[in-house]
C-alpha cells in the first residue's frame, strides 16, 4: 500500500453511513411468508455491485425466488491457514410506519443516529464489513488469513432460506473456515465514564418454536359446550405464559456474572444472580433472559365465524432453551399444556456454547481496547438465536462479534425488533475502526 493510495482512498469511517443508509433504503422485511417477503435479492445485488466496484467477486445464490444469499472470498496472506467466516443477514422483522417517529425504511439522520428498521438488526454491521474490505481493496491491504463474507436471507424466520440452505447446498464456499463471527456481540455497557464493557457472543439460546393444537367439538355458539377447544388452548396458553422455569446458570453466564460482580464490586450469589442481574439496567432484558428457558406465547388462531364454536385452535409459543435443555424444555412444556394438547415443532435448533479464550478472543479485545482504552471485553449469552447455528454444524466455533461503542442512556435491547430502531452514528465509526484492527490481526 502506498501512502497516495491511502490518502486518496475514501474514508471508511465517512462510508459506512452511506452504505448503511442505503441498505436501510432497501425493504428487506421478511413475513416468514415467501410471497409477502421482499428485498433480499435486491440488497444481495447491491453488496454485490459494492464489492465490484472495488475487484472482488461474489456469488449470489437463491434459495427460493428473490431469496438471495451473497458470498465472497478476501483472499489472505497466508492461505494455508485456516479461514474466518465474517457474517450478516440482509433481511429484517416488519415495521409499521405508523409507529414510528421517521419512517422504517427512510435511512434517516437525526439527533446523531441513523434510523430504520435493520440499523442495529443487523445492516449496520453489514455495512461496517462492506467499509472495511473496500478500503482494504482500494489500498492495497491483504488479511493475513481468507475471509469468507456470507450475506444472507432469512435469519429472522429461522434461516431455512439463508445460512442453512448454504450449509446444506454450498458447503464447499466454506471450505477451510474454522471459526465464525457474526452480530450481537461487541457492543458496550457503560459502568462509568472510564470504563465499559464490551459483551462477546460466546453462547446463544436454542431455538424451539412450537405450534400448540386443540381440539374440541364444533357447534352453535348459543348452546352449553363443555368440549371447546378454545377454551382448552386458552388455558393451556396461559399456563404456558405464566411460567417461569428454574434458574441455571450455565458456563458462560456464570463468567459474565463474575466479570459484572468484579467491576460492580457487589459479590455474586450463584443461588441468585437474577439479584446481580437488576442492576444491569437496559441490558438486563438480554441478560435475564440467559438464565433460565423460556416460552412466550406469540399467536393465536381459532374460528371462522363469530357464532360458530370451532373444532380446532392453534397458539404459537417462542420457546427459547439453554444450551443442553431443548429436550428437558420439551417436557417440561408437555407438563404444562397437558396431554390433550398437540405439540408441533416450527423450528428446533440447537444452543450454542464456546468458550472465552484463544487467538480470535485475543484479537477482538484488543481491537476494542485499542479504540477504547476503558474496554472490558466478556463473555455474554444472547438470549435470541442467529446464523450460527448454521454455521456451527460445519464444525466452526462461532461468536458475536459486531462492535458498536453505545451512549450509556441509550436502551440498546429495547432497539431489537422495537419501533425507532436506530445505530450511533459514532456508534457505526467506532465499529469499522475496530473490525479494520479486529481482520488485520485475526
């Protein structure tokens, strides 16, 4: 790299709002419904016409019409080692406009934030990615090892369409990946003005979706019905609801309790680290939820008319299991609902569990010490689920890995899939300065 061509090159840190704008501009909601999903295909066309402009070639691979998944290899210094897998989905959850203060898919600035449905969820680090390996292309810079960039489909209904048709149809894009980053990690939680913790992905719940079926006797609304289904799902729903399954707490969990007990100075009960966990404020959304399995009842449907007692109900739960719980959690759910209660599963994959250590660690907390001399990087449990899961069953070790420096106000959790979602624009800066560190020294 030459220092002409470095100064010449834009800078990323200016770019990446403009590629995240722009990929916000692009509707990418996924319903869970092929015909009513949209965008996909456009956003992967875009990445892709990104990643030509600067000489880097990509692939894109449909899973189903206007279902696209975009892959592309950076080529390292030294290809006999083994290669990193770097992440991001393209779609998004829907957004009513009418909830909103600035429109979902607008890419507005405002107030130092960058606002639309996918800015934290996840085309921020989409976009930081993109920053980063056009300026290394247009100056000459080489990671010292490949990186294999996926942009895919689907992640927000189970990645049926995106990761795990990759996995299952494109394995061979992947070949010599061994470790994986990917969102929801990196991201800061204020303690004081001169320190922050950084929270690492280490470990993410099981996905359980399920679908419960009643059954009952159709009849005239008007009569006396003892047999009604539902009556019978309702009862079985609100059991479901209202539960709360015992506490575990799990490796990763127990090491971001110890960490937080050390900065807080409060000493961790391990009997009750629900009492540590209050004290986390915004986050503790997130946190809590890493410390138990839970079932939250999400849809029902039932009938077709309004005096009519209908022979079937159905209820969706979002069943989210511990890493070595889903089959407990299934049982523990029969209990609940009871034996005349059908059990359907949508969706059933696997937690996630790695441990806080090795060369990929090393890199990242130094990245984020470098950028922020007061950065605690831990370990943390997502509560949700991602792409990882695909990607794990290829045998690499997965993490969340996309930095964003946070104002200490400011409800980071309450942003995932909520109304006004929006990143820092210094927030989007600090993330490619980190993610350039981060991929030089991987």
């Amino acid at each position: 790299m030459t220092s002409d061509a470095a100064s010449a090159a834009p800078d990323p840190t200016v770019e990446v709002v403009d590629l995240c704008r722009d990929l916000l501009r692009i509707d990418t909601t996924n319903t869970g419904d092929n015909d009513t999903s949209a965008g996909e295909r456009r956003a992967a066309e875009y990445v892709a016409e990104k990643l030509a402009e600067v000489g880097v070639t990509a692939e894109i691979h449909e899973s189903a019409p206007g279902r696209a998944n975009l892959i592309a290899r950076i080529p390292g210094v030294d290809p006999g080692r083994d290669a990193l897998l770097v992440h991001g989905h393209l779609d998004v959850v829907p957004a009513d406009p009418d909830e909103w203060s600035v429109h979902p898919f607008s890419g507005e600035v405002r107030d130092g934030y960058l606002w639309g449905r996918g800015a934290i969820d996840m085309k921020d680090f989409d976009a930081m990615v993109l920053a980063v390996v056009r300026h290394w292309q247009r100056t000459g810079v080489r990671p010292p090892r490949d990186i294999v960039l996926a942009y895919t489909a689907d992640e927000e209904a189970g990645s049926d369409y995106g990761a795990h048709f990759l996995v299952q149809q494109h394995r061979d894009l992947f070949d010599g990946c061994t470790e994986a980053v990917g969102e929801v990690g990196g991201f800061s939680y204020s303690i004081s003005d001169a320190q922050r913790l950084y929270l690492i992905e280490t470990a993410e719940k099981g996905l359980d979706w399920v679908r419960l079926h009643a059954k009952g006797r159709p009849g005239h609304g008007s009569f006396v019905h003892d047999d009604n289904a539902v009556t019978a799902l309702a009862e079985a729903v609100a059991r479901v609801g209202r539960h709360r399954f015992p506490l575990t707490v799990t490796p990763t969990v127990r090491a971001f309790l110890t960490e937080l007990s050390d900065v807080l100075g409060v000493a961790l009960d391990p009997d009750d680290p629900e009492t540590a966990i209050a004290k986390l404020g915004p986050i503790a959304n997130i946190i809590g939820a890493t410390v138990r399995s839970t079932a939250n009842p999400t849809r029902l449907a039932a009938g077709y008319k309004d005096n009519v007692i209908p022979g079937r109900a159905t209820a969706t739960i979002d069943c989210r299991s511990l890493p070595g719980q889903s089959e407990l959690l299934e049982r523990q759910l029969r209990e609940l609902v009871g034996p005349d209660i059908e059990i359907e599963y949508i969706q059933r994959q696997p937690a996630l569990e790695t441990t806080f250590d090795g060369d990929l660690v090393d890199a990242m907390s130094a990245a984020l010490r470098a950028e922020d001399p007061g950065a605690r990087p831990v370990p943390y449990m997502l509560s949700g689920g991602t792409d990882a899961k695909a990607f794990a069953q290829l045998g690499m070790r997965c993490f969340g890995f996309a930095p964003l420096r946070l104002p200490a106000d400011l409800n980071f959790s309450a942003l995932f899939h909520g109304i006004d979602e929006r990143v820092p624009v210094d927030g989007l800066q600090f993330g490619v300065r980190v993610l350039d560190r981060f991929l030089r020294n991987c």
